[in-house]
C-alpha cells in the first residue's frame, strides 16, 4: 500500500481585513532594507513604536537573512505576535523571494506554537496579488514540509492550522482564490515528490513508486495509469533499460500515467523523470560514501510523477504524460557488465564502457517508447544524471540543454517564473565523437571533459525529430540544509516548472 498518508490540513485563505485586526497567534511582516513597507508602519503605529525600537535594538536593517519578533500583548492589534522578516533591497522583488520568506516565517512560527498565521502582503506585490497569493501559500505549506515517518518521538512544533493572505483594497478575490487553490497544489506535489526521494531505497522500490502514481492517480478522475511489467517491457525491445535493471531483485517497473483534459487537447506533452529507485553503480561500483544518498538518484521520477497530482487538481489544456522507467542498479551475477553491448528499443546498440552512467540507459528505452507509442509534441527529460554539471553549475542550479529554440525559451521562461534555477548548456555535437565504439552503434560514456553535455547527445539520439529539452537536476535535486521554502533532504526540484508550464 502507499505509505504517504501525510494530509495537507493547513487551510489557506484571503483577507482583505487590516493587518493590526488580524486576530490569530502569529502577523508576519515583511521590511526592506532602506524602505518601510506601509503595513510594517501600520503596525509599528499601533504598537506605539515597538517595531522600531526593537529594530534598533537588534540592528534590524532588513537585510536578507534577517529577522526579530515582538510579543504584542497589548491592545492595538489581534495578533499575538508579530514576526518581521528582512527581505533585502526592494528592486528585483517578486513571487519566488516572497515564497521563500513565507517559508522562513511560517517555520518560525511554529517555534511560537502558532496555529493561526497571517501574512501582511507588502506593497511591492500588491500590484500582482495574484503572484503574491500563489508563493504565499506555496511558502507557507513547503517551508513547514516535515518527513517524520521514521522519527519515533513527537515533534514539539504546533501544526499550523491556518494560514491568511491579507491584503485591503478593492480585489479579484475568484482570481485571488484560484491563485491560493494553484500554490495550495503545487505545494502538495513537491511534498510528495520530497516523500518520494526522502523514503529509503529499501522501501521506495521500482513497485512501490508504481503504487504511488497509482495513488495519485486515484484521486483524479482524468488521470489513468499503465505499468509495464519486465515481461512485456521485453517484447518492446527495451534493451537498455532491462540491462540496468536485471542485477537487482527487485523487478524494473515501467510507469505510464496520463492525463487527459476534458476538451480536445491542443497539444500532447511528455515529461520523462528518471527512476533508478538505488544506484549503487553496478559494476562501477560507487564509493559507501557516493552512494550513501543514492535514493535520490529517482528525484527525476519523483517530480514527473509529483507534477501529476497538481496538473489534474489545477487542470491543464493539453494531453500531458509522465514516464517512468523505474529500477535499481544493484550488483550481483545477473547484473550488467562492462563491455556488455544492449540493444535499445530503437534498435541501436550501446558498448557498456561504465555501468554507472545506467540513467541514460533508461531514459533512452523511456524517450523512444514515448516518441513511438504517444507520437508527442514535446518532449523533456529530468534526471540526476551526471556529477559534470555538478561541478559546472554547483548544487542549485539545474542545466538544460536542447536544439529547439522555441521550446527551450518556453520552458526557462517558467522555470524563472517559479524561482527553479536552471542555466542552458550547450549541446556541442563536436563531443558526440567521444560516444564512438568500435564494436557498437555507440558507448554510453565519453571522457571527463564535458561529461554533462555528452550525457545529453546521447539522448538526443533518442528523440528523433520530436522537440525535447533535456533537465538534467544532479546539484539541486538535494539539499544539505534549510533554504527558503527548501527543506533538507529531497527538494521536488522540477515539480513547479512543470506544473507551471503544463497548465498555463
């Protein structure tokens, strides 16, 4: 059975009541540095001062970063405490600084044991209250994202039972409302899909990944899933994919969901997500220290298969479909060799030069299979696929790569519209030299040099004429630490970009 019962039982509204009438356990605020915001001033007067002079008091500039609190306790306003946040220079202010500031605060909320929370919307997002509502919410539920299925011990933080967006003046509150209802689903999806990557490898098998979609799928009448099972993945030729999986005892899974749109679609939309559930590099075995978090290495599956939940609970104008060739890289004497040659579903053949680069392998069955049996418009691809665009980009930074101009435009235009950092690479066709074999179509690795972008001309080979853009998600697919509505352990990086761009 699916094992997330996590419910998201934060209830998240609009106000167009005043701040200082709030009336609820913890008021955030948001402060500039240089620029008091007109409901900070607000406060401020109804408290007699006590913001500033505990400003003074703390250094408060509103820098990024920081932050203080004052326990009202007098009459002037409904809040019992107001928490302000420093967000830094007011230029260049928007929804994804906004979401990550909620985040902060909602968390520190909760170290006040706070059920109720309000945000008091700075003026620098009035004019795109819409955007404002959407990341407030967003904020509020990922930045208080907890994976607690292990821990035996209660935690002491409050659960926040309410979270208000508050803004005055004459609103749109339907196009308010529906804002909240996309932050609300999105927020959602990434939760799942950080589920997804935080469960141990032990339990978060190619099957049980298959059940999750299942589950998901369940909840939305326009979403059907198909899995494939090894046998039947073998009549399609899927050479490659099985090659990966064949060394674990666990079964590969190969995971199709779909979402049809109650019109005809004016288009049909693949999102491949790579699903190697445990990577222990085959025979090009990692070090224990590489391969401690090797559970993440199905992030990409995790946010195609994620997205899903939000693309039917927002709904979307296209046909849209997730792919999951899902399995484990494991060691053992049906594992897959070096120097092996797998053929492909497409019939090209591959000489096995490094059984740790199995992603490509199984993204490549993933990507044929969806150019052939779904005959797409557009295709992409979410991997963590390779350390090199680690090392070229660090661990925030997504790179994409692509030779359609269009697509690729579309697709960073709402990666930057969420806050996912991604940087194009260049898909340089001089590196393709390095996937020569003597004895096969191709080898599946090249030289160090320019691993990231070699990584991505193989599966270009792949995609035919289809346009595709490929995301490779290594660096930020984790984190180390708290960051913004970042949590530590899995991010559901990905999921936003595509939800956003699916359903806009």
């Amino acid at each position: 059975m699916p094992s997330f019962p996590r419910g998201f039982s934060m209830d998240v509204s609009f106000s167009s009541s005043a701040p200082e009438s709030f009336d609820g356990d913890v008021l955030l605020l948001i402060a500039f540095e240089g620029a008091d915001d007109a409901a900070y001033k607000a406060i401020d007067t109804a408290l007699e001062g006590a913001l500033s002079a505990r400003a003074e008091a703390h250094k408060f500039t509103g820098k990024k970063g920081q932050s203080f609190h004052v326990h009202a306790g007098r009459e002037g306003i409904g809040a019992d405490t107001v928490v302000v946040l420093g967000a830094g220079p007011k230029k260049g202010f928007g929804g994804p600084r906004l979401r990550d500031l909620v985040a902060v605060g909602a968390r520190a909320a909760q170290s006040h044991h706070a059920a109720s929370v309000a945000l008091a919307v700075p003026a620098a997002m009035l004019r795109k209250l819409e955007v404002a509502a959407q990341m407030a919410a967003e904020g509020a539920l990922l930045g208080t994202y907890r994976f607690a299925r292990y821990l035996t011990q209660e935690s002491d933080k409050t659960e926040i039972a309410s979270f208000a967006v508050l803004a005055g003046g004459k609103v749109n509150r339907r196009a308010i409302n529906e804002a909240i209802k996309r932050g609300v689903a999105t927020a959602e999806a990434v939760c799942k899909a950080r589920d997804f990557v935080n469960e141990p490898a032990g339990y978060m098998t190619p099957e049980q990944l298959a059940a999750e979609a299942r589950a998901i799928a369940k909840g939305h009448k326009q979403l059907k899933v198909k899995v494939l099972t090894p046998k039947e993945c073998e009549k399609l030729g899927m050479g490659m994919y099985l090659g990966v999986g064949q060394g674990s005892a666990q079964e590969p899974r190969f995971i199709h969901m779909t979402y049809t749109p109650s019109k005809s679609p004016k288009k049909k939309i693949v999102f491949v997500g790579k699903g190697v559930t445990f990577d222990s590099g085959g025979y090009s075995i990692k070090p224990s220290a590489a391969m401690l978090d090797m559970k993440i290495d199905m992030s990409g599956s995790a946010a195609v298969i994620g997205a899903m939940h939000a693309i039917a609970a927002i709904g979307s104008p296209y046909e849209v479909h997730a792919i999951v060739a899902a399995a484990e890289n494991m060691v053992s004497g049906s594992a897959y060799r070096l120097g092996d040659v797998l053929q492909s579903m497409d019939g090209k053949t591959v000489e096995i030069n490094n059984t740790d680069a199995e992603g490509r392998l199984t993204l490549g069955d993933a990507l044929t299979y969806a150019r052939q049996k779904i005959e797409p418009d557009e295709m992409f691809d979410f991997a963590t696929l390779t350390g090199a665009c680690m090392v070229a980009l660090g661990p925030y930074t997504a790179g994409v790569m692509s030779d359609d101009e269009k697509l690729v435009k579309a697709w960073l235009k709402a990666a930057e519209a969420t806050g996912e950092d991604m940087w194009r690479l260049p898909l340089n066709e001089n590196l393709r030299e390095q996937l020569k074999s003597n004895i096969a179509d191709m080898r599946n690795t090249g030289t160090r040099y320019g691993g990231a972008i070699t990584a991505g001309l193989f599966l270009k080979s792949f995609v035919g004429d289809v346009p595709w853009v490929h995301v490779d998600i290594a660096g930020p697919a984790s984190a180390s630490k708290d960051n913004g509505a970042v949590r530590e352990g899995g991010v559901g990086f990905g999921v936003a970009s595509i939800v956003e761009y699916a359903t806009r």
